[in-house]
C-alpha cells in the first residue's frame, strides 16, 4: 500500500503498466510521466487527480538528435547543486567516486533516458504533491476517485481484451 505511487519512467521507456495499476486500485494517487498505463490512468482520474510530469514521448524524440544535458544543468540552479552534490562525494564520503558513473550517464548528450530534462517538471510536480497532501480532505477525495476509477484495469476485462486481441482462444462448445 502506498499514498503516492511514483512512475517516474521517461516517455517511451515504460515497459509494464500492471503496478501503477495496482496501486491505484488500493487509492494511490500517482506522479507520472506520460507513459504506459499512466495515460489510461490519466484518462480514468482526469487531471485534477494525477500529477503529470515531464516530457512526452515525441518531445523527446524530437530533441534526441540535439540532446544537451549540460544546458539542464548550467541554467537550473536546483539541478546544479544536485550535480555538485553529487560530484563532491557529500553522499558517499566513505566510497568516493560511487556516483561517477551516474553522472556520466546522466550528463551524457548519448543518454537514453534523457533524465535531466524532465528534473524541473519532476520538482515542480513534487511541489504540487506536497501541497495536495496537506490538504487531507482533498487527497483523500483523490485517493477514493482513484479506486473508483479503477474498473476498467480489473482482470476480467484484461482477460478478455488479451484474448481478442493476442490469443484468439475458443471456449469448448462453442
């Protein structure tokens, strides 16, 4: 069980959907990108109860070409100071350079994820969580939409479209 289901993938890159689901299911309101089964839960919630995030996924091909992660970097302060954080070693003073590798991913311009340009809508969209949760009422009416709206993810329904669609099994009798 969990109050905020987090569904962070880059657009594009979401292999499986059957999680965010599941907390939906149990009232997870969910912060996510605009992949995979976010869309649908998106769609079920509507987006007063859902915290989108991020690029799309044509916005991110369209600039994978031109991909400048040091651009994100050198004009978010926020973003800098994670970065020199990062670089510093202030995490991992008893295991220097552990990060390094994250930070060359990251400020990779080859980067598959293209992480660093989604950090300043995933902060803001933080920001957007955090004041909806201290208002218990408000969540709380999210968190029981979310149930709510969670029918048409039921297994049944699943079943059934999988079958159509992909299997094409037929009933003995019939």
């Amino acid at each position: 069980a969990t109050d905020l289901s987090e569904q962070i993938s880059t657009a594009g890159k979401e292999a499986s959907g059957t999680g965010n689901m599941k907390f939906m299911m149990n009232g997870a309101v969910t912060v996510g990108t605009y992949d995979g089964a976010n869309i649908e839960i998106l769609e079920a919630v509507g987006d007063d109860n859902f915290f989108l995030f991020g690029l799309r996924a044509d916005e991110i091909e369209s600039m994978r070409a031109h991909y400048n992660p040091q651009s994100y970097v050198d004009n978010d302060p926020d973003l800098h100071e994670v970065v020199e954080l990062l670089r510093s070693n202030h995490f991992s003073l008893c295991e220097p350079g552990i990060f390094q590798p994250i930070l060359d991913a990251m400020l990779s311009p080859h980067d598959p994820w293209m992480t660093l340009a989604d950090f300043r809508s995933y902060v803001d969209a933080q920001d957007r969580v955090e004041r909806a949760w201290h208002d218990q009422a408000g969540w709380t009416r999210m968190s029981i939409l979310n149930t709510a709206s969670s029918g048409r993810f039921s297994t049944d329904r699943t079943m059934r479209e999988y079958n159509d669609e992909i299997w094409k099994l037929v009933a003995n009798g019939r």
